[in-house]
C-alpha cells in the first residue's frame, strides 16, 4: 500500500498536452501568449477585470500591500488563524500585523473583531493601513460584514483567497473581494502551477503597477532603467499553460473534493465528539480540504491519537493551522483574541482531500479513525 498525502497535485493528460504546446510553439521565455490567455481566464474566474500571474501566491501578497502603499509604521489587520504567508507579507513592506481571531461559524477572521478594532484604532485618531482577510479551507470569509465594516472607515482589503479560488460568497466568486484579492497555484492547492500564484484586481492602476514591479520594475527604454525597487515575481509562458489546464478542470476538481468530503461525513459525521469544520450560510466551499475538530473530551481520543494512527497506516494529515500569534515569530505582534482559534488549533485535523483521491483510499482514511475514535 502506498503513502496516502493530504492534497496532491492532480495532473493528467491534458496537463502534459499543455506544457507540450506551449513548449513547441517556442514561448519558453518568461511572457508568451499562454501567460496572457491563463490571465483572462483567471480574471474571468474571480469576477475581476484584471489578474497579474505571479511566482507564488506569497509574492501576489507582497505586491498587493505594496499597491495599496502600506509601509514601515503602518499596521494591518491579518487573521490569527491563517498560513504565516498571509502575515509575513505584511513584514516583507516594513509594517505591523494586528492578529484578529476566528469566529466559529466560519473559521474565519470574526467581523465584530474587525469593527471593534476599528473602533479602537479610531480613537486615537488613526486607523490600519489594510485588512488581509483569509478565505480559510476554501470558504470566503463573512464579506457583508467585513466590507461594510471595512468601508465605512475607509481601511482597504486585500483578500487572500490562496485556499478557495471557485468558493462563492452570495453571488460572488472568491477573489472578487477588496482592492485586490490573491491566489496560489502552490502544488497542495485546487489547482496547481507547480508553484505559482495571482493578483486579481479591478483597477487597472493597480494591475500595471503589480506587472512593473513584477518584472524588476524595468522601465521601457532601450537600456535597463531602474527607478523603482522591483522583484522577480513573474510566471513564466510554460506555468501558465499548466495553469490553463488545470483552470478548464477546476469544476470537477471541486466536486471530486467535495464527494470526499461527503464521504467523509457519512462515513464520521455520527461519532462523538467529532464535528466537521462549519459551512458558513453566506457561500459555498470548494471544499479544498476536508477539516474536523476532536473534542477529547467528548471522543473517544484526541485529535493526536487520530495524527497518529494515521501516520502508523502510511497517511498525512496535518493539524489545522497554527494561529500566528502563537507563532515564535510573531510572539511580540498586538492581537484582540477570543479562543476560537486556539480550539480550533488544538483540536482541529486536516484529512488527505485531494481530487484524485480514490475511494479504496477514503476507505483507509476512514478506517483509521474508526479505530481510535468508533464504538467498541
Ligand atoms: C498557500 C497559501 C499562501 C501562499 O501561497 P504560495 O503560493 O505558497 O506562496 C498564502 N496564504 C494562504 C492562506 C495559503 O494557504
């Protein structure tokens, strides 16, 4: 029996048909016709009118703050509960994350947290330079709410939707929230580049100053002209045609995620102590991946007895992510907290979720949490 991962890359014969034409029609340079195409369709896909495509969904946070000019001094609002590239982009430009903790209904960064921060920001006559919001596990944060909180004092957003591209929020696609909103094609997410990621915005502004300062900020002369500090954060022609393919399959990639995740619930849903991660009334996930918390008081182990027993029968899973305030690198950062976070944290689970996952390995899945957390 092989190794079972968490959310491998699910590539196939459209994928290699891809990189072939984009190999053969000789854009092997960084730009070409695949890179443009693949930002349409990106842009089309999040409801924006513009998509830069980046090198990582870390670099398209980067340059989302750097567009909005956030800089040393400042300070943004980032959810306690996220993966530390959502924070460490906000350091990359000189300012200070301000962590906000989850509600429970979502996971996601809590909207009454935000307006009470704003609050207090507000009287002392200042407020953050942004709010990075985390559309967490594939499921768009509560953007009624924190728009309007956001809006009616003026603070900007940068969406980090690296988890949920083809999650919706009401009618809205993830990624079409906030001045600029963020994907990651990382090899682990929906869908994959390799490595990879995008900037999606409306603002045409916005998407050319991103494109310059992808591309080392070369200005366009004949010699090379410097007079910003760029970086080399562009994708290359060969990445985006990969892209390409595995947009075209991303409808079927969410409902082979969320057919394992529906297996999951009908095969778990009933133990005690188990729940699975909430689906929040506003929108629908893209089921990236499936997460469960382990209340040990109530189950029949602990959230650590199951990591285990799945690593004994040749699975990953991974706890759920480690809140940043937490974090040895953040331990100095300001944060308003409630302790959803850290329950969520400490009793959270990752299941193996991706789309090529066959059901003889659900089965194995399953199996090995039956047997730490079933009925005699
Ligand atoms: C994966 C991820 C990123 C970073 O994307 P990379 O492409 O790996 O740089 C940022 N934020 C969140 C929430 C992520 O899950």
């Amino acid at each position: 029996m092989s190794r079972i991962y968490l959310s491998p890359p699910d590539v196939g014969p459209a994928e290699r048909e891809a990189l072939l034409r984009a190999l053969d029609s000789g854009w092997v340079a960084p730009a070409g016709p695949e890179l443009d195409a693949f930002e349409s369709e990106l842009a089309e896909a999040t409801g924006r009118a513009y998509a830069v495509a980046l090198s990582s969904g870390t670099a398209a946070l980067h340059l989302a703050l750097l567009g909005l000019g956030v800089g040393p001094g400042d300070e943004v609002l980032v959810p306690t509960l996220t993966f530390v590239a959502s924070a460490n982009s906000v350091r990359y430009v000189g300012a200070e994350p301000v962590f906000l903790d989850s509600e429970e209904h979502s996971w996601n960064v809590d909207p009454a947290l935000i307006v009470e921060t704003l609050n207090a920001f507000a009287r002392q006559g200042r407020l953050p330079a942004a709010a990075v919001t985390v559309d967490l596990y594939g499921r768009c944060a509560n953007y009624p709410e924190i728009v309007a909180a956001c809006e009616s004092r003026g603070v900007p957003i940068v969406e980090d939707a690296a988890e949920a591209l083809g999650a919706t929020c009401g009618s809205a696609p993830a990624g079409s929230f906030g001045a600029a909103s963020t994907l990651s094609f990382n090899g682990n997410k929906i869908i994959t580049t390799s490595a990879g990621g995008a900037l999606v915005t409306d603002d045409a502004q916005f998407a050319d100053r991103a494109r310059h300062l992808a591309t080392q900020a070369r200005e366009p002369t004949i010699h090379y002209e410097h007079a910003d500090l760029g970086f080399n954060y562009r994708m290359s022609n060969l990445l985006a045609a990969l892209g390409r393919a595995q947009l075209a399959g991303l409808p079927a990639r969410i409902e082979a995620r969320s057919e394992v995740m529906n297996r999951y619930r009908d095969a778990l849903g009933r133990l005690a102590g188990l729940s699975f991660a909430p689906e929040p009334r506003w929108g629908r996930s893209n089921c990236w991946l499936t997460c469960v918390t382990i209340d040990p008081v109530v189950a029949r182990g602990t959230r650590d007895d199951v990591l285990a027993a799945l690593d004994t029968a040749d699975i990953e899973a991974r706890p759920t992510w480690k809140p940043m305030h937490r974090q040895p690198l953040y331990e100095h950062a300001r944060a308003r907290l409630t302790g959803v976070a850290d329950k969520v944290f400490d009793q959270g689970l990752c299941l193996p979720s991706g789309s090529s996952l066959a059901v003889a390995d659900q089965d194995r899945v399953i199996e090995a949490i039956l047997a730490v957390l079933g009925p005699e």
